[in-house]
C-alpha cells in the first residue's frame, strides 16, 4: 500500500465514527454515479424517471421515521439494565450489612 493511503486509513481511524460515516457516504455516492452513467448508456433511464418520485417519497418517509424513533428513544429516561445474579447476590450481601 502506498504511503498516502496509509497516512489517509491511519488518520480515519483518529477520527472516529465520523470518518467512516464520510468514507461509506463517499463509496456510496460513486456507486451511484456509476449506476447514473451505466444506466445513461443504455437507455434505462427513462424506466426509472417514472419512479423517482416514488423512491424520493420511500426515503422521505423512512428518514422521518428514523429521527423520530431517535428524538423518542432519547426523550425516554435512562433504563436500567436487569442486574446478573452475580451483582444481585453482591447488592444484597451489602444490603444485609448495612442493617446490622
């Protein structure tokens, strides 16, 4: 591998969930030029203008049901995980020397 892309993968990493964010954003916006020059090539194009509006409306609906459900789950207090019975055995052994 040559020195720029080690440089470039050794810095993504620093960066955290962001830089793989933007690198799958990248990979998908080229996929889809691809699949726009491929299908302007063969003439596919005027199949999938009917349906754009269609597919515009699907991702509108699931992008408004995704921040929904995401304003909601961080609305809603923190919920506490069932303890194992490990730490509810350590619980009730500090439980019981605190009474006496």
């Amino acid at each position: 591998m040559s020195p720029f892309w080690t440089s470039l993968f050794d810095r993504l990493k620093d960066c955290g969930r962001d830089a793989t964010l933007f690198v799958v954003t990248l990979a998908g916006l080229f996929g889809l030029l691809l699949l726009a020059v491929i299908a302007g090539e063969h003439d596919r194009y005027k199949n999938l203008v009917p349906a754009l509006p269609v597919i515009g409306a699907f991702a509108m609906v699931w992008t408004g049901l995704t921040i929904r459900r995401a304003r909601a789950r961080r609305r809603e207090p923190w919920r506490y995980l069932p303890l194992s019975g490990d730490e509810l055995r350590a619980a009730r052994s500090k439980l019981r020397k605190d009474r006496t």
